[in-house]
C-alpha cells in the first residue's frame, strides 16, 4: 500500500497536469439539463428493461453519446467536462436498478407502502451510497489506479467524440434509426393495425405437454434482441442452458410425475425458481469469498482513505461527515416509522453497508462489475439470522446495503471518467446527487404505471430480480417448509452448481463454463423472452464476423436505440390504452 504521501504527490501531480476544471466550463446549467433529460430517458427504460428481463443495462457511454447529442444541437459551445456533467446526471439517475428488486419483492411478500415512502427511504439510502464512495476515490483510483473499465471506456468515448464530431454523429444516426425500428415494431405489435405477433411458438410438445404451454418460443421484441447484443455470447448461451434445464427437461418431469398439475408458465416457474434462486445466491456468495483478496485490500484501503482539501478540488469533509451523521438518523427514523425496523438493526446495517459497499467498490473497479445483488443478499442473510420469521426486515436491509452499493459503484465509475478528463470530483458529487433526484422520481412512476397494467411476477413481467429477494426472504423466514414439494433438492442441486460454476469461471478453462446468474434467470423468465435474448446474442457473433470494425464503432448505439426504443413506446402504448385513446 502506497504511503499517504506518496498519494498525495499523486493528486497533486494530478492537479498539476491533468486538470481542467479551473480553465473550462463544466457545472454549467444546460450540462444539468441535458443530463437530467438524457436521465429520465434511461431511468425509465431500465425500470420496464429490469422488471422484463432481471438485467438493468449501465448508462455511462450511452449517456455520454446522447448528452453529446443534445448539447450540440443546441448550437452553442460545450466543453468536454460539461458533457462529463451531462453524463454523470445521468449515468446516476440510470443507477437505481435496485428498484426492479425491492419492490417487486416487497409486493411478492404482500406489503404495501405508499410511494412517498418508497420515495423517501429510496433517497436517503441512495444519497448515503455517493458519500460511502466519496472517501474511497483518494485510494481506488488516484493511489491503487483501479482501471474502472466502463469509466475509461466512457472517458475515451467523450474524447474520441470530442476529436471527431463526425463519428459521434453517426453514432446517433445509428441510435436513432435503431430506435424508431424498433418503435416501429412495438406499435404495430401492440397497438394499431397488430401487423405483428407477439410471440412464434415452437410447434409440437415433449412428454405430452405443447411448447405453447411450455411458452418455449420467441417473443418478437426489440428491446430482448438489443439486451442480448449488450450481454453478448456467454450469457445468451447460459440462458440458452437454462431454457433447456427449466422447461426442456424439469417442467415436463414435473407434470408427468404428478408434482406439478397444472402445465402452465405460473405453475412451473414456482417450482423452478427455487433451484434458480439456490445457484444465482451461492454464485454471489462464492465470488465474494474467492475475491478474498479484493475485501483485505479494501480493509487495508479504508484505512488511508480520507477527503483532502486540495484547494476546493475534493467534497469538502465537514460536508461529508455532517451529511453521513444526518442521513444515517434519517434512515434509522424511516425505517423504523416505516417497516418497524428497530433502530438497534439500523446502527447495525449502516456500518455493515459501507463495508460491503466497499468491496462492491473495489471488485466494480477491477472487474467492471458491480456485485450489488450478492451485497444485498448478504445482508438479507445477516437480518434473516438477526430477526428470523420477518420476510421485511430481510428485504429492507438488503436493500440498504443493495441501494448504497448500486450508487457508490456509479459515482466510482463516473469519477474514474471525470480523472482521466480532468474534471472536478467535488461538482460530479454534487451531479450525481442530483442525478439521483432524477432517477428516483422518474423510476416510482413508471413502476407504478407497469403494476397497475401487469402483474408483478406474471408472464408479462416476471421480475425475476424480486422473485430471488422474495424467495430468499421466504426461506430465511420460513426455512424449508415455504417450498413447494420436492424443491428443496433443487435448491441443494442449484446450490452445488452455482459454486461450481463459479469456481470453473475463476480458472484458466473460464471459457468452458456457462454463467450461473444466467442459467438462473432463464429458470425464472419464460422461455419466450429467454430465447428472444439468446437471438440478441447470436447476431452479436454474426456481425462481429462479417463486420468487426462496424460493429466495435457502432454496437452500444445499436444495442441502446433497440432497448430505448421498445421501453419508450411500450410505455407510450400503455399511457394510451389507460386513459382509453383505443
């Protein structure tokens, strides 16, 4: 571990060479605008993209690309760092995906809140992540120069468009197009003339039983292709796998035995999603325990990570100790108003939060990803032992720890991309708030437009996030006797292969072995919506061979027009058929 000066010798080389934010506009007004609007965009369409699918695409690169976008039609001068503003906004309101598990959990388990409450405790746990990261910059990516993958790739995205306008261009005309095909599609899918089907299913049956039963097919959507482009080969061939463990071979042992009657997506999927749910939590609790180096350095870390002045440079640590304290009583206040949580468990959770938001940090930072579901399900496990019967407590003080480690890992990410650009960390800090702000009240109405339409955990939107929080709640609650017959064994089968899985993707032979997350989720989403992303993924290995270069350029465009342009429209439709237009 390097030594505090030599750190600062590191920042103050940093101050002296690379930074810009004292010669450039960059906290700018039509930088928060933009970025608020680009944010609201993506924060909607994750929350339809999250309760569809289970994943919740990052933001950053294409939230630069749109911001950059929108700046210059503007027809007015923008710097480089006010487009690193835009995209903070709203990379940090496209950060709040774990509203597509909690809540969905929570109404799985039958409690109701109202949105402010939500709204309430949602903002408070999200602004106390941005501070837990803020002391972990000084150590992660000045001294340790943890590589932050999607942050550089962002930076050189900014750059590259910055250096070229042309390019940056052409990746909105992609953008565009992609997405008004995709618009295309949904509206004559869903609304007027239905020109298009939802879904093709796969003719004839196994054991008796129709694929139509079996939902085995493709469902005719853009946004699943565009998903399955952005996850790329190994997780469309995961769920491939899972597709054909859930309902090519459980699903018909389970009607012909007699331990399921009924051949249907609801009936089947309660049974499934318990092996689901036993892999995809012992592959998070696995890679945390293999990362056991990642968590002592991130101990040895804390121990030197600090706020510096460096002339106004850093957020300012009064600010930040003062707004830790505050929130932190404004959460134990809300929790126990709200979920009648004692306070004792709060004092606990908080401290437990910034640990594993810690970790979440540093394992986001060398391996771009950010392991918020596992975080969380520690937790849960940690209040299951601490209050047992309480399916609430397990769920909202996973959520904690899930809502923290969701939005220090955005604020790190966009910081690495704000260092290699030169920009100020004390004024992204203050974007991300207000990229929070954004996130928030933009993802609780979309969420409640999508449940007053669909059943949440139904064919039309299986949240396959909440059903492993609330499956997991179930059995810390419960224990055993809350699953259905016989699936205690495949919670055991899942269990043991979710560590195995995870233990082969740790080797050298890593190609070889399918992604457990994968495989689980295909085991909880109908097969439709599965295979409609395993396309996604195999287009991905079409063009990469026929147009490699096109598609380096151009792919994250393509991808994000399909996903955005099915999510807006979808949303679009819905507003329409509610207040009756047709």
């Amino acid at each position: 571990m390097k030594p505090a000066a030599d750190i600062d010798n590191e920042g103050k080389k940093w101050t002296e060479t690379r930074y810009r934010g004292n010669s450039m506009p960059e906290f700018t007004m039509k930088a928060l605008i933009t970025g608020s609007m680009v944010g609201a965009l993506l924060m909607g369409s994750n929350v339809y993209v999250g309760l569809k699918t289970g994943f919740t695409p990052g933001g950053s690169i294409l939230a630069a690309i749109l911001s950059f976008i929108i700046l210059r039609s503007l027809k007015t001068n923008f710097s480089i760092l006010e487009n690193n503003i835009a995209q903070t906004v709203a990379s940090a309101a496209a950060s709040i995906g774990i509203i597509v598990a909690i809540l969905p959990a929570l109404i799985m388990l039958g409690h109701e809140f109202s949105m402010y409450q939500i709204f309430l405790w949602l903002l408070s746990v999200c602004f106390l992540g941005v501070l837990f990261a803020v002391p972990l910059r000084r150590q992660t990516i000045v001294a340790d120069q943890l590589p932050f993958p999607s942050g550089t790739a962002c930076a050189t995205t900014i750059t590259a468009m910055h250096a070229d306008e042309k390019d940056a261009i052409k990746k909105g005309r992609v953008l565009g197009l992609s997405g008004a095909f995709a618009a295309v599609v949904i509206w004559l899918r869903d609304a007027i003339p239905q020109l298009i089907p939802a879904n093709t299913f796969i003719p004839g049956k196994i054991s008796g039983i129709g694929f139509n039963q079996l939902m085995v097919g493709i469902n005719w959507s853009p946004l699943f292709v565009g998903v399955g482009m952005l996850i790329g080969p190994r997780i469309g061939l995961s769920l491939f796998l899972g597709v054909i463990a859930a309902w090519g071979i459980l699903s018909p042992i389970l009607v012909v035995n007699g331990i399921i009657e009924t051949a249907s997506y609801p009936a089947l999927r309660g049974w499934t999603m318990w092996p689901a749910i036993g892999m995809m939590v012992a592959a998070g609790i696995t890679t945390i325990i293999i990362k056991w180096r990642i968590i002592v350095q991130t101990f040895r870390s804390m121990r030197s990570a600090s706020l510096t002045s460096s002339g106004g440079l850093e957020f300012p640590f009064s600010l930040w100790l003062a707004g830790v304290i505050l929130l932190s009583i404004i959460v134990s206040v809300l929790m126990q108003s709200f979920f009648q949580i004692p306070v004792w468990m709060t004092i606990l959770v908080i401290p437990l939060a910034f640990i594993l938001t810690s970790v979440a940090v540093r394992t986001y930072g060398e391996t771009d990803i950010n392991p918020v579901a596992p975080m969380g399900w520690t937790t849960q496990i940690t209040f299951g032992a601490l209050a047992p019967g309480i399916t609430l407590t397990n769920v909202i003080g996973g959520g904690v720890t899930g809502a923290t480690s969701s939005s220090a890992g955005d604020i790190m990410g966009d910081l690495k991309t704000g260092y290699l650009l030169g920009a100020t960390p004390r004024r992204q800090t203050y974007a991300q708030f207000i990229g929070v702000i954004v996130g928030i009240c933009v993802a609780l109405p979309v969420f409640s437009l999508l449940t007053s339409v669909y059943t949440v955990g139904g064919a039309e939107l299986p949240a396959p996030a909440g059903v492993s929080w609330s499956g997991l709640a179930s059995v810390l609650a419960e224990g055993f006797k809350a699953l259905p017959p016989h699936s205690a064994n495949g919670v055991y089968a899942g269990i043991a292969l979710g560590v195995l899985l995870t233990l082969g993707s740790n080797t050298k032979m890593k190609g070889f072995f399918p992604s457990p997350i994968g495989i689980g989720i295909a085991m909880i989403l109908p097969a439709r919506f599965s295979l409609a992303i395993v396309l996604g993924s195999i287009i991905v290995v079409v063009i990469k061979k026929v147009a490699p270069g096109w598609w380096g350029n151009y792919s994250m465009s393509l991808a994000s027009g399909l996903i955005a342009g099915e999510a807006v429209f979808a949303l679009i439709i819905i507003v329409l058929r509610t207040t009756g237009v047709f």
